[in-house]
C-alpha cells in the first residue's frame, strides 16, 4: 500500500519527497532512512513509521511511502512461514493476478 500523512484538510506533509518518486529526480531522498531529508520531513516519517509498525505493517527500505501486510514480502521480512494472502483470480475469466 502507499500512503502518505495529510492535515485533517487533506494537505500532505512534508515528507522529504513525493509519493512514488524515483531516483534521480529524487536521489536516494526515496529510501526511508535516508539523511539527505530535512527535520520536519524526518519527525513526519517518524510519525508514519512508528504508526504503521504498531499496526504489524512493514515497510520498502527504498520507498518510505510504501508499506506491506499479509504479502509475501511481508512474511519474508516478518519471518511468518507464509503469506495471509496470495494471488487473486478473477471470477469472470479465471486470470490469476499476481501477488506483486
């Protein structure tokens, strides 16, 4: 999932980068733990970080905007033997969406 904090107005906060920005507009400013940010952008990643952890999400190193539960990446990381959830298929065609 990706996601991002916004004011109760709907204004998203500094984050030190846009939602799903790529290097090398961006640099390594993507990654999570990156130092390249400023204090406001790292206290409002801080606020995601420790929000989305409480709740057994797990985040991308490259991507502070995108977080993980129930995937596979998500039981890789959380050491769980398997996923919660897999590949989807649609009812009408029977074609297997994968598990990205």
């Amino acid at each position: 999932m990706d996601l991002t904090l916004c004011t109760v107005d709907g204004v998203e906060l500094p984050m030190g980068t846009d939602v799903n920005a790529t290097p090398p507009e961006y640099g390594t400013e993507c990654f999570t733990g990156s130092a390249l940010i400023g204090p406001e952008a790292r206290a409002n990643r801080e606020t995601l970080i420790d929000a989305m952890t409480a709740t057994g999400f797990v985040n991308h190193p490259s991507e502070w905007w995108h977080w993980s539960y129930g995937d596979r990446y998500w039981a890789y990381v959380t050491g769980v033997k398997n996923a919660r959830f897999g590949p989807a298929a649609f009812p009408a065609t029977g074609t297997v969406v994968p598990d990205v």
